[in-house]
C-alpha cells in the first residue's frame, strides 16, 4: 500500500504564482521510470513550485521528491500502491480535476494519461508535455479489452468509451502541448486534433558507462503485455542465446513459467546495477513501440547498440547499422536473426555514446524552460488549432 506523502504538505500561497513558479502536475508519483524521471527533471528547472499529482509513494520513489511540497488527489487516503492503481482507473478523470491549481497562472504538466485534464483559471496558461495520449482510450483500446477476463469486457468497453470522450475534452482546456517525439505529435494531431512541438525527453547520459561486453541480452521493462517482453523471450529461445529481463509488473509470473528455465528474471534492480547490466550487456532488445524509449537511449550511453522494432521513437533514436538495428515490429523470427548473427563487436561504442549525448538532461532542460517562457509570454494570445478526427 501507498503510504500518505510525508514530505511539506503545506498549501502554496492563495494569491496568483508568476511564471518562475509554476504549478507542476504529474499523472502519479509511485515509482522512478523513464516518465517519472523525466518529470524529475522537469522539477528541476523549477525547484520552487509545488507539485500536485493523483497518487504519490515517498519510498516507490526512493525520496525523490521528498524536499517538495506535494499535493495530491482525494484518492491518496485509499492507500493504493503501484501494484493496486490501475483498479482506481475510472476514478482518475474526476479526482485530477480536483486538484486545486485554479490559484496559478502557469500550469506545467507531465502526462500520459490524465495529468493534462486538470482545470485552471480561465486566465492561466497550461503547458503539457505529452509522453502519448493515453494509450487505452486510444491506439491500444482493443488490447486493453482482450486483457481483462471477458465478463468484464462490456463493463472496460464502456468505461473506456467514458474516457475517451473525456479525454478529447481535457485536450481542449491545454493552451500548448509539447510531445516526446515526432511520433508522439503525429498521435497528438491524430486523436486530439492538436498541433505540438517536440522536445525530446532527458537521459541521464553521464550515468553510464561502457565495458567489455558478455555474452547476455538485457531487456528492461515493466512486464505488462504491450512492453512485448513475451515475443523477446521467444527469439532469445529460438536463437539459443542468454537474456537477461529486469522488471516487474503483472505479466511477471506468467513469463516465469513459460521462459523461467531460458531467461533471467531479475526483478527491479537499483540504478547502479543496471547501469553496471547496461555496460556489460551484448546489445539490448526493445521490441516494443515506444514512443521515444528512454531505454534505448540509455544503452546507447553505455555504448552498447540496440535491437529495436523499426516503429515509433526508435526511428528517431537509433540509427539502423550506426547505433543498432531495426526489425520490424512482431517479426519474432527477425529478431532472433539479429541476436543470432549480427556482428555486434563490429559497433563503435564511442560514436555510439556521442549519438546519445544529443538526448542529455542538460540539453532537455534549456529546450523545456525556453519553450514554456516562449508559451508563457504569449499568454491568452495562444491559438489553439481543433481538427474533427470523427
């Protein structure tokens, strides 16, 4: 269970916060993965505004933001966890638009799913930056569906029906957003007939560090069925190589017992660990879409190339033959090809290290707070282009 937050709960000042404070929003605070860390880093540039967001853990997130006032939705008294949250799904819509920043005139949100329906003041200005448009109500509705038992799906169909209308709704209240990638704002302008800019996510490139590479795979995930960690278990199988998985979520058990005498299941390890698996690692498999792929990234900080699915984020962060190799998405027997024989000591970990510094956490920061000065001194003069996608 989630504990309450513990850190300063006490409320920010009721008159109106300039732009130098803005009120900072995510969709929940439970544990440290590429968008909590990217949000991390968004805190940074403003280390005086509050955050507010819809369920926080002090210890999921190792005490990250335990220094910050942090203010949460009704839903915090239910104590869920990580393990427990999407249960709450329905109630997400109406609990983020309690949240009370109606007193700022400057919101800058971090969401992929409910943080951008927050309601301001008619007279504030919303920045989001928008890792996807929520994947459920969206381009993964049908999978969402087919993952429940299928009693339940009439009851998830109409939910997420609910939310989908909601979620165009919440779109329209956001001033400006801001997508993780040329692929996040084609989604952008597809479902929510919204224009976007692009800044891409901050790696904490200088974490790493390359090393003689061993003979093993990595994969590192949360273990639900759209990481595709399934299909990347089943080529490493096919090609007879070791791989190593780090992660944990609700597929973990079923993966163990169909791969557990072929894969490496180590759970959820520490930063130094797996900068230390990175480092050491053949090359690592995302065989999923992502939308920018923080993981990706964060191997090629280690030097180590990237076998990836020749979709999404990965076309603008790898380069096939360069930094890694592209196969296309599903094609298990592709990717078995590419851990079986491709030349991975034929790569450049140097050229591969100075590609990923381009995504460094410096970089993002002074592209982040330009922009949002740039939307800001803008103020209500902001058009904001609608497009029927129906």
């Amino acid at each position: 269970m989630a504990p309450l937050a513990t850190g300063s709960r006490a409320r920010p000042d009721q008159g109106t916060i300039g732009a130098s404070t803005p009120a900072l929003v995510h969709d929940y605070l439970l544990v440290m993965r590429g968008a909590e860390r990217t949000f991390a880093a968004m805190a940074d540039c403003w280390p005086e505004s509050p955050i507010y967001t819809l369920l926080y853990d002090r210890g999921g997130t190792g005490g990250q933001f335990a220094d910050r006032t942090v203010e949460t939705s009704y839903l915090q008294r239910l104590g869920i966890g990580q393990s427990g949250f999407r249960r709450l799904l329905p109630l997400f819509p109406r609990a983020v638009e309690s949240l009370d920043v109606q007193h700022h005139d400057l919101i800058v949100s971090s969401s992929s799913a409910f943080a951008h329906g927050v309601r301001k003041h008619p007279d504030a200005v919303h920045v989001c930056y928008c890792y996807t448009p929520f994947r459920y109500a969206w381009h993964e509705w049908a999978r969402g569906i087919e993952e429940v038992p299928r009693p339940l799906r009439p009851a998830l169909r109409e939910s997420l029906r609910h939310l989908r209308r909601w979620d165009l709704a919440a779109s329209r209240r956001v001033d400006h957003y801001i997508a993780i990638s040329e692929f996040t704002r084609q989604r952008i302008a597809s479902f929510w007939g919204r224009d976007s800019s692009v800044i891409y996510p901050p790696v904490e490139t200088k974490r790493f560090y390359s090393a003689e590479p061993e003979d093993y795979f990595l994969v590192t995930a949360e273990l639900v069925r759209h990481k595709l960690v399934e299909q990347t278990c089943e080529a490493a199988r096919r090609a007879a190589v070791p791989l190593k998985v780090v992660g944990h979520g609700p597929d973990l058990q079923r993966l163990q017992e169909l791969y557990g005498e072929t894969v490496e299941f180590l759970g959820r390890v520490d930063d130094e660990e797996l900068t230390d698996l990175y480092a050491r690692a053949r090359a690592v498999v995302v065989a999923n879409v992502e939308e920018f792929g923080i993981v990706a990234v964060e191997a090629q900080a280690a030097g180590r190339p990237v076998i990836t699915a020749d979709e999404g984020g990965a076309r603008e962060t790898v380069i096939d033959g360069v930094t890694g190799v592209h196969v296309p998405l599903g094609d298990v027997d592709g990717f078995a090809e590419a851990m079986r024989y491709t030349d991975f000591d034929g790569f450049d970990s140097d050229l591969i290290q100075s590609h990923a510094a381009r995504f460094s956490e410096a970089a993002f920061k002074e592209r982040l707070t330009t922009e949002v000065d740039r939307i800001a001194s803008l103020g209500r003069r902001i058009t904001r282009p609608l497009v029927s996608t129906f």
